[in-house]
C-alpha cells in the first residue's frame, strides 16, 4: 500500500474525474460547441486563408514585442489614455490597487488576465466590493469555484447547479430553463454597471500604431463595463499587441468562429481613449458620457521570457480560442482539471511561465500528446512539440515524478526500465 502524500493536483483529477456532474456539463458543452463551429466554418470558407495570415501577423508581433508595447504605450498616451507596462503580477496586482483605491464597487468583465494575477483577490483585500459581469464567471464566483474554460468559464456546471446557485443568491426556487437563469443574472446585475466606481476589462487584441483597444464579446456585459463607470481600467498580455488596425481586425475576424462557432461575435467594441466631446466651439473635453479615465496595464509576466525559446515562443501565438480543449481527450476525462487559469497542453506552457514551473509539474503527466489540438487550432499551434519542450526543461530542474525517477534510475543501474538484474546465459 502506497502512503505517500498525495499531490493536490493528482488529489483533483482523481475527485473531478469521478463528478459525474462536471463531465455531463462538459459533455453537453462539446456536443452543442462541435456542431456550431462546423456549421459556421461552412459558411465562411475565406477562413481558410484569413487564419493563415493571422499566423503570419503574429509571428511577426511576437518577433517585435517589446517595441510595439512600447509603440502601443506611446499611442495610449497620445489619446489620453494612461499605460502601464507590468513585469510580473505582482506589480500589475500593486498599479490596479493604486488606481482603484478602497471602498469602491468594481464590475468585471471576464478576463484570463485579471485570472492569472489573482486580481479580484487583491481587490477585495484592498476593501473593494467586486462582481464578474459574465455570466459564466458570475457563476463561478458565486460558487466560490475557479473557472474550468478560458472561454466557458462554468462549462463544468449542469443547468440544473445553476438554477441552485441562483435560488441561493436569490432566497427563492429559480427555475432550471436556461433562459430563465440568463434572466436571473440579468436582473441582478443590472444596476452594478450604472453604480461602479470602475469597470475593469481585458482585450483580446490591440493595434500598436493607434493604441486602440478591442474587446469581443457575445453577452454586452463588457460594452457596460467599459463604458458606464467612470474609469475604465484594460489589462492584456504584451503578446495580444499587433502593429496596425488592419492587422487586429483580422484576428477579430477569426477568433468568434473558432472560439463560439458563430460568424462574428455580437459586439466587437474598439477604445481608444477615454470618452470625450468637442461640441462647443470644437474645444475637447474628455469625459463625456462614457469613461473620464482609461488606464491600460500591459503586462509581461514571463512573456518575454517565453519568447526567447524558439519552440515554446509559438504558444504566444494562441488567440485563447479554446477550441483545443473541447477536443483534448485528458481535458474531458479528468472534468476540466487539466489546468488552472489556462487550461490543456498549451496552457501547461503558460502556467509555467507566468506562474512558475510549480504549477505544472505534476500535471504535463497527463498530456499524451496526440495531437489533436493542433489538428483543430486555427493558427496550427504545435502543442505536442511545446509540450515535450517544457518537459524536458523540467525533468532537467529536478521536477521528476517518483515512478519516473525510479524507472530513470533503473535504466541507469540495471539498463532496464524495471530494475530486473542482467540474467546470465
């Protein structure tokens, strides 16, 4: 008998990979995901090439990284806007505290990056009232849970958990019908947007040159985020910086399909600065009806770290399309637990870098590197090959797991993988 401590992650996959909950959320998640990318990729045949120059525009983004945030932050500023360049989360954690202050009431709409600095915690230490906006997110905050999709945040969560989440938050029986829970989430937060001191959003690309900011979504919790409070506070990786608009209208064109299987998604909203008039006697006044301030925190983290290795530099390439995952047979075994904040074969390479090798250690076992997210990801990530990359970087620094190790050592001594002396003919 085994009684050696059990990692917390190897703990989690055991537990996740027998809720038969989670996996009926996400299998219902894959089926109806599945059939709407098809159908909108029929209808959209110029995908095709549109991805391939996507490929092409952030291979030379990521080429060019640190001097088009810094062309980005130049362009911020000449709008009026306020960047910040983040090194690691702690500082990004220290400059959003500063901005906010206390005692404000802050909504959210869903960001990975704001996920990966443990952002809302710092918040609300700081004495801050905050609220996910998206409906996925609410759900998990709700249910004090971390997200298990960097698109579909509470994909593990079956209708009918919903619906008890919601008559908890509520006081009353609120129905299962997925309609009805929309409206539940509607009602209630209806009135954070108008009251918030601060509205906090990511951006899923921005263009260098105009220092515009855009943000793609499907609910219009962000288009509130963004524009009812009076400040407006962005953050996004230095990885998600292209050099012109023309370029990040492309990967506006290619993400939605790929990512939510529609043709484009409801509301693409681009900002670039704050809100401002020139009305009377064409004299600018900034802080019209929409945000007085913007402030842009572009963070590294270990982006630019992750950039100098030749193959692990591609995962910064990944438009956080997630449809890797719905395809990556670990990541529906084990109930979404195949990751932290970024999830899948991919997102074990972000982890590592942005929080450390740590977090990865125990779960890049579970990758098999079939391959089947690179057969479905639109700008043809090799994640097998990254992979296999960052294993190896481990293994050297130590992070072996205790079968390995010991198969490792049987090699070395007896020149087999199971420790059986050399028989004598």
């Amino acid at each position: 008998m085994n009684d050696e401590p059990r990692d917390p992650k190897s703990k989690e996959f055991s537990e996740w990979m027998g809720d038969q909950r989670r996996r009926l959320g996400i299998d219902r998640a894959v089926a109806a995901y599945t059939a709407a990318k098809e159908a909108a990729l029929k209808r959209l045949p110029e995908m095709e090439e549109m991805r391939k120059e996507v490929r092409r525009i952030k291979e030379e983004s990521i080429s060019r990284m640190g001097e088009l945030a810094r062309q980005a932050m130049d362009s911020i500023a000449d709008v009026k806007g306020t960047p910040y360049l983040a090194g690691d989360a702690a500082e990004a954690r220290r400059i959003f505290c500063s901005i906010v202050g206390t005692g404000k009431l802050v909504v959210k709409s869903k960001s990975l990056t704001s996920e990966e600095i443990h952002l809302n915690g710092a918040l609300e230490a700081a004495g801050n009232d905050v609220y996910e906006t998206d409906l996925g997110e609410f759900i998990i905050q709700l249910r004090k849970e971390k997200p298990t999709h960097i698109i579909n945040p509470s994909v593990h969560v079956p209708r009918e958990e919903v619906a008890q989440t919601f008559s908890k938050l509520l006081g009353r029986e609120v129905s299962s019908d997925i309609p009805s829970l929309v409206g539940v989430a509607r009602e209630f937060l209806r009135d954070k947007f108008c009251k918030a001191d601060v509205g906090i959003t990511g951006a899923n690309v921005v263009s260098a040159k105009t220092g515009t900011l855009f943000i793609i979504e499907n609910e219009g919790n962000a288009r509130f985020v963004s524009n009812a409070p009076p400040v407006h506070i962005a953050i996004t990786g230095i990885e998600k910086v292209v050099p012109t608009l023309s370029d990040a209208f492309k990967v506006v064109q290619t993400l939605p399909p790929y990512a939510t299987g529609v043709l484009i998604s409801a509301y693409v909203s681009l900002v670039t600065g704050p809100s401002k008039t020139a009305d009377i006697e064409k004299t600018i006044v900034y802080g019209a009806h929409g945000p007085k301030e913007l402030h842009v925190v572009l963070l590294d983290n270990g982006r630019s770290e992750m950039a100098k290795d030749p193959i692990l530099r591609e995962a910064l390439y990944c438009l956080r399309c997630g449809g890797c995952l719905y395809e990556c047979p670990v990541y529906r075994i084990v109930g979404g637990s195949f990751g932290d904040n970024y999830f899948g074969g991919i997102g074990m390479v972000w982890s590592a870098f942005t929080r450390g090798d740590e977090a990865v250690a125990v779960a890049i076992d579970a990758c098999t590197k079939c391959g089947r997210c690179k057969e479905v990801c639109p700008l043809e990530i090799d994640v097998p090959k990254m992979v296999e990359r960052l294993k190896g970087k481990l293994v050297r620094k130590g992070h072996l797991s205790r079968k390995h190790a010991e198969i490792r050592e049987n090699i070395e001594r007896k020149g087999n993988p199971f420790g059986q002396s050399e028989r004598r003919q």
